[in-house]
C-alpha cells in the first residue's frame, strides 16, 4: 500500500476527491461528552492479526487514520499484553499534531492508560521510560508493581473482584496470549475510566487487544467503534477483534464509511452523533 492512497466518504453522502487531514479529522472529531473510541483492524474474514500481529493487516491509509485518532484522543487506553506483544514505544506525535492539540488548548500529547491486573510491565520499556506524558496503569488493589514501575507511571487500584475461570488465567495470575487483558476480571473497568475523567481525560482511544475490547463491551462503556477492514482473506487461526465472556448484544448504528484507493474500507459506527462535536 503506498504512501499517499486517497481516501474518499462514499456513505452516508459521497464525497468526490481524495479528503485532506482537516477534512478526515472534522469526520471523527472530538465528542462533547466523555467518549470512549475503541480502534482496530481486521482481515475481510474477521482476522485480528496476520502471522501474530495486527500490523500485517494495516497500510497507509489505516496508519493515516490511526494517527489522527491518537491525535483527537485524551488518553490512548491498552491493555498490557498487548503492549507487550506488539512492542508499543512511547506515545509520541508529529509536531504539526502537536501543534493542532495546543491550538485547542489540549496537552501536546495524551497519555498512555494500562490495564493491567498482574503488573507484568517493564518500566524499561519505551512506552513508560521514554514517555512524553506519565502513564497511568489500571490495576486492582492485590496487584504488586514490579521494581521501578511506580517510578515511570502512576498507578489506579480499582476493583479487587477475582479472576473468573473463563478467563484462562496461567499459574501467575495472568492470562495467557497477545492481547488478552492481563488479569481483566480483576480490574474495574467503569470505576477505572471514571478515574481517568476525574483527572480531565474525557476523549479516550482504546487500541486493544481483544479482551478489553470484550471487557469494555460488557460493562456497556463503548461509545464507539473505528474498524478499518484490509481487503484479504487471513484463513483460519487468528482470533476477533473482541474476546472475552458472552455480553449482550449492544447496538452501534453505522456513522459513515470510507474507502481507500487500495481497497480499505473504514468503518465507523457509534452511538447518538448529537454527542459529538467538530473538531476543526
């Protein structure tokens, strides 16, 4: 996929001619109410990863994108497998994003949120040590930080219910596999996020994995959904965009969709638009 792939609206009005950054950034905006945005990318057949990471499925256009939501967002949310596995750096942005954020009177970068019930972190990893902003970890209140943590990030007990069996917890407390949130059960995740809005970070970006996708759904705090859809088959082996135990059902109406000179289409589905608000 080259650099540069126009990108057009073709639903809900059709827009002729590739869209600028400006034009992009007005059509996902920022809220004017506290809003979580979850993020993801998957094959035409519902693959998460493609030879065990998501960035096999993303190209320019999808990259485009991921920025200006990072951009738009408050917090950057994660969970901690999947921090790991896909080997996050520090939360950083262009200066021209920059630039954009202080214009509107927003911090120059949003900080890093990770949910982690175990505490498997390296506080030498780039994401904590090299972060612009200090990051913040989603915890429980039995977690036990490892040395140095608490240096490079601050950290949020909330909630100290147990791991359920359905959690596929291995022998140190932490579930097993890329992506899966470390510990989900443990942590609080409604009482978490009204902690993050307490601290002034209203506009949220959930990038993943799959499990605190799952986690999110269920506890009903999903505002909206960026799913950008590559235009090939993976085949059998990866898993969704969301695991986890069975939720109901949430409805999410279809916002609008974009479409890429290659083939990528960008989909984006959220509750009550009057909830949102221009962010040019």
């Amino acid at each position: 996929m080259s650099v540069g792939t126009p990108i057009e609206r073709i639903w809900p009005a059709p827009v002729t001619g590739a869209l600028t950054d400006p034009e992009l950034t007005a059509l996902y905006g920022r809220a004017a109410r506290p809003h979580l945005r979850v993020n993801f990318v998957a094959s035409a057949d519902g693959a998460v990863t493609l030879d065990g990471y998501s960035a096999g499925l993303s190209g320019e256009p999808d990259k485009r994108v991921f920025g200006l939501l990072r951009m738009l967002c408050d917090a950057l949310v994660v969970a901690a497998g999947t921090l790991r596995h896909e080997g996050y750096r520090a939360v950083r942005l262009s200066p021209e994003r920059r630039a954009w954020r202080r214009e509107r009177g927003l911090a120059e970068f949003p900080t890093l949120v990770v949910v982690s019930g175990s505490l498997d972190l390296d506080p030498a990893q780039a994401a904590f040590a090299d972060a612009p902003v200090r990051p913040i970890v989603l915890t429980h209140a039995d977690a036990v930080p490892p040395p140095g943590l608490t240096d490079v990030a601050d950290l949020v007990r909330c909630g100290t219910a147990p791991v359920t069996s359905t959690d596929r917890v291995d022998g140190s407390g932490r579930v097993d596999g890329s992506g899966r949130v470390d510990g989900s059960g443990r942590v609080d995740l409604a009482v978490g996020l009204a902690e993050l809005r307490r601290r002034g970070l209203d506009q949220l970006l959930c990038e993943g994995g799959p499990h605190l996708f799952g986690a999110l759904t269920a506890a009903d705090l999903v505002d909206e959904l960026c799913l950008t859809v590559a235009p090939l088959l993976a085949g059998a082996g990866p898993g969704r965009i969301t695991a986890g135990d069975a939720s109901p059902p949430r409805h999410l109406p279809l916002r609008h969709v974009l479409a890429a000179a290659d083939g990528v289409l960008m989909l984006r589905y959220a509750r009550d638009p009057a909830g949102s608000a221009p962010a040019a």
